[in-house]
C-alpha cells in the first residue's frame, strides 16, 4: 500500500518499468495529477482543492517515510510531485494559468537552487524534506499561475 501511495498509484514506476530508468517520473506524476486536481477543481471548487491538497501532503509523509531512509528521495517516490502540484493549481483555470504553473513548477522542482527556499526545503530531514521542496516549487507555481490568470 505503501508503495503504490509513494508511487502516485503507479505512475511514479511507468518509467522505470518501460525504459528501465525512472528520470522523468516526477513530470508524469505531475501531469496525472494535474488533471485531478483540475477535475476536483472544476467539478466541486478550490475548498475542495485545499482539502484534496492537504490529504495528498499527509500521504506523502506518510507514504514516502517507509522508502526514504533506505532509498533516499527515489526517482519513482513522485506523490511529493503530486502534493506540490496539487497546490499549484488551487483555484485556477485551465487555460492559460494551469499552464504556466505546471510549467514553473517543474522548472522550481527541476532547477531548485534557482528559486530561492526550494533547495533549502529539500535538506529537511527524511519526507519532510521530500515533500517540502515541492511544495515550495507549488507556492512558486500557484503564484505565477494566478498572476498569468489574472493578466489573461
């Protein structure tokens, strides 16, 4: 159960298991659960984006706890990509803010020492740290979302 929660239910080992390497797991779980959390949003509202965001944080911790000390932050643990983008959209549209955040998100999570705390989140000790950093990176994103939005 464990794995399956850490793995964003399956679409963090997709990679691994069709080319036999993981990089990239962390954009496909992105894009998975963009489209939940767009659809939760689009269908029941930004509260119930929140409440779906604070439930994926708390499994990421909890999931991601069981793999982190033998494994470190593995390619295939991806619900922190998850929670961050599940924060990163709250609220927003499809077009064109849901863009620009799932685009600014990758880019803090991928390029950390360029957006300031999200490498600084990441030395946290063991999930804590895991999660974090992406949700510093979702802050980055929600924020840029909503300014494209409110421009647009």
């Amino acid at each position: 159960m464990h794995r399956l929660v850490a793995s964003w239910f399956g679409t963090g080992l997709l990679l691994g298991k069709v080319r036999g390497n993981d990089a990239g797991s962390g954009t496909v779980a992105s894009l998975f659960a963009a489209v939940v959390a767009l659809f939760i949003g689009a269908r029941f509202g930004w509260v119930a984006q929140i409440a779906a965001t604070v439930i994926i944080i708390v499994l990421s911790v909890w999931s991601a706890r069981r793999f982190v000390e033998d494994e470190g932050d593995a390619g295939w643990i991806v619900i922190d990509e998850a929670a961050g983008m599940f924060l990163a959209l709250i609220g927003l549209s499809l077009w064109p803010g849901s863009i620009v955040a799932f685009v600014v998100f990758r880019a803090a999570d991928v390029f950390k020492g360029v957006f300031p705390g999200v490498a600084a989140a990441e030395r946290l000790p063991g999930a804590i740290g895991v999660t974090t950093d992406d949700l510093v990176a979702g802050l980055y994103a929600l924020a840029a979302g909503h300014i494209v939005q409110t421009l647009f």
